[in-house]
C-alpha cells in the first residue's frame, strides 16, 4: 500500500448512509494473526496497542513456535471496516497471550460475533477462545489462516477443534484485504442466518 492509500484510508469517513454498526471481536492463540486481520481489513488507520516483546516475558509467554514475533499486543486493535451502504462492523482485535486473556470477557460484552483465527501448525492455541464464546453464547465462525503449515482438510481441522456442523469453517490469509474480508461477510452472513431461524422458530 503506497503513501497515497494509507492517508486516504486513514480519513475514510462513515458514510452517511451508515445505519447499522456490529461489534465484531476477533480471537485465537499468540501470533494467530488477529492484529495482521485488523490491519488488512481496516478502513481507516487503526488503532493497535502493540509494544514490543521483552525478557520479562521469559518463562510466562509461550512464543516457541512464534519465535520471529518481536512485538505483540497488550489491549486490543481496533478498526472499521464498511460493507455496504448501510452495515458498519467494527473490529476488536484481542490479545493472544495468555496473561492478557482477562481483557476478552470485556471485549466479548456487547459483541455480536466473532472470528477465531486458527494456525494449523498451533491447533490446540484455540481452544480457548471456542471455549469462551460458547461460555458466553457468542456466535462465531473459525477461519483458517494460511501460515503454510500442515495441510489438513478443513474437516479434519472440524474434527480436531470438535466443531459442531453449523459453526462455519473457512480458509483466509490474514495479510489480504480481500481475503480478511471475506471471513468477515462469511460472519455477517452466519449472524443473520442465525437471527432468521430464531424469528421462524415457534
């Protein structure tokens, strides 16, 4: 992205037109992605509270299979992304590492949905994040991010997540905008979906 994308991207203002706005929360294991996703997908310039990674994190992170990542994010990013004329999402990237974990029940209130990021090579990093979104019934769909790791089927990655059937599964790279949101129209289009058969159920 030139110098030219980035300050339009940066004043990118809410349109008018704009009328509904959804809280959208993305989730997974240290160095999963969510931060790359955020800032793919954003726009307008966003907001990240990454700080870089020092030795007082050695013996509490875990960063062996990460072990290029020299920064990692302490809060949460935050970003906008519009996807039509009328829906807004905006995006909270949440921390992965563990000792930050107790910020996402905060971010999950008033969340509508959420992407949980997978890296086939780290699977068991995420679950944790199914298992506070189903602890907090919040709907989410599970995207695999490509970091050229195993290549496992998306049925067998279902199976070792223990994935119920209506939990969509879907392939992403994070540092594509047009991938990043693809995930996220998948997600919209699971919540009104959901929002559909509770309307017609009796």
């Amino acid at each position: 992205m030139d110098s030219r994308t980035s300050d339009t991207a940066a004043r990118e203002p809410l349109r008018a037109t704009a009328h509904h706005g959804l809280k959208i929360v993305v989730v997974g294991g240290f160095g999963v992605g969510k931060t790359t996703m955020v800032r793919s997908v954003s726009e307008i310039r966003p907001l990240s509270t990454e700080e870089t990674m020092t030795s007082a994190g050695i013996g509490v992170d875990d960063n062996d299979a990460v072990r290029s990542k020299s920064t990692t994010t302490v809060a949460f990013d935050f970003g906008r992304i519009t996807l039509n004329d009328e829906l807004v999402l905006y995006l909270f990237g949440a921390p992965g590492q563990e000792r930050f974990w107790f910020v996402w029940d905060q971010l999950f209130a008033g969340t509508l949905g959420a992407v949980v990021l997978v890296d086939t090579r780290r699977v068991a990093d995420s679950w944790y994040a199914i298992d506070r979104l189903e602890h907090h019934g919040t709907p989410f769909i599970v995207a695999r991010n490509d970091f050229g790791g195993p290549h496992h089927s998306l049925d067998q990655l279902r199976d070792a997540l223990d994935l119920p059937s209506h939990v969509p599964l879907v392939d992403c790279d994070a540092r594509r905008r047009d991938s990043s949101k693809a995930v996220l129209v998948a997600l919209v289009n699971h919540l009104f979906a959901l929002s559909s058969a509770r309307e017609t159920t009796p």
